[in-house]
C-alpha cells in the first residue's frame, strides 16, 4: 500500500473546520459583532470540490455567497497546541471558498439553529491544488482575491485577520483535536455577494495560483 499524500488530503476524509466572522470589514457589511472569540461551525468532507467539477446550486436557496478564505491544511496532529510550536502543525494551504446560502444562514440565525444547510451542503467547499508551506513564507500578509465573471468582488489581505493563524490552531486544538489532512478556513474578507446558474467565479492568492469554478444546478 502506497503511503498518503498530504497533496491531496481532501480524499482522507478529514474535518474541515471554519472560522467566522475574522474580518471586521466582513462581519459590519453583514451587521455582525466583531467577535471577541472566534466563531466556529464545521463542514463535512463532502463539502469538497475541485476544479473541473462545478458549484452546485442547493434547491433550497435563492441567494447563495461566494466567500474565499486561506484555507490551513493540518500536517501533523495535536491537542491544545501552544501559540509558539502551532505553524509547525500547518503542512501547507489551499485556496477555499465558503459557498453559503445567505438566506438560509439568515434563517437560521433569526431562530437560533445550527448554520448546517447554510454551510455544509454538497460543493459548498471548493478548494485549489495544495500549496506547499514553503511557498507561503508569510502566512499572515497575503492578498486574496476573487472575480465573478470577471468582475472583482473580493480583494483583502490576510493582515485583515482579527484572529491569527497560530491564535486559531491554539484555541481550536484545546476543543477539538486537529489531525493530520484536516482543514481549517480563516475566514473571509468583505465584497461576499449572491450568485447565479452559469457564473464563472474565479480567485486567487497573489500572484501564488488562480483557480476557476462554474455553478450550475443539479440536474
Ligand atoms: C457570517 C458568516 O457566514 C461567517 C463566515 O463564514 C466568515 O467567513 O466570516
Ligand atoms: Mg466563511
């Protein structure tokens, strides 16, 4: 049997777990409280696709939001990781988009239910080819973008962070344990808007890597 390749952890099976709410100019465009600790729901591996395959749509929805984030990918395992010794748990990163049906989330917010059909959906969690940590030397100051057909929606730099990635390992690991493949999504920043049937989102991290994806509804 052929050992695992962290390149292509999203077929282990992991957990991804994803932050909310990191990026004051995110949270006041939604009329959200800047958190004083940070927000946590989970995906579950299902929730991947890559390029190649598209968005899917959920039938229950008429306002699904692009969100992209960096995304953290786990390398070696841990409990209540210390701040000090937590990048050396990252493996490396990929470039995520947390697809959310804002009506739905706004439903659930409003009678206090889980964000689960909001978040967790199939195709909710597209991502890029993995990037290798050595090619990210600062993790904490890179700018991330995103384009629907064309047009820029998104543009923010990972300073913006109200959370940094150490501060998150830590406080994530002393409640959930991290393992080796799982995924952490550190939040977006502002210019989150509705898409539709057809649309060609495309997004990128400096001038890192560029990925496409098409959203379409089920057939
Ligand atoms: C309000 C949200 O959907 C939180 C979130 O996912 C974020 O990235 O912020
Ligand atoms: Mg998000």
């Amino acid at each position: 049997m052929s050992a695992r390749n962290i390149a292509r952890f999203w077929e282990w099976g992991r957990k991804i777990i994803c932050v909310g709410r990191n990026y004051a100019d995110h949270a006041m465009e939604l009329k959200n409280a800047i958190p004083s600790e940070p927000v946590l729901f989970l995906k579950p591996p299902s929730a991947y696709v890559r390029e190649g395959s598209p968005i899917l749509l959920p039938f229950y929805t008429s306002n699904l939001h692009h969100e992209v984030e960096l995304g953290v990918v786990i390398g070696k395992a841990g409990t209540a990781i210390p701040q000090s010794s937590a990048m050396d748990h990252v493996a490396g990163y990929v470039l995520c988009l947390d697809m959310t049906a804002r009506d739905v989330q706004d439903e659930c917010k409003s009678k206090g239910l889980p964000w689960t059909l909001a978040k967790a959906f199939n195709t909710s969690c597209p991502i890029s080819d993995f990037i290798p940590k050595e090619k990210i030397p600062d993790p904490g100051s890179i700018n991330l973008w995103l384009k629907v057909n064309d047009i820029v929606k998104q543009n923010g730099n990972t300073s913006q962070m109200i959370f940094s990635i150490p501060y998150l390992i830590n406080y994530i690991s002393e409640i959930i344990s991290l393992e080796e493949g799982d995924l952490i999504l550190t939040g977006t920043p502002k210019g989150v808007s509705s898409v539709q049937e057809q649309d060609e989102l495309q997004a990128g991290i400096d001038d890192i890597l560029t990925m496409t994806f098409k959203v379409d509804r089920k057939s």
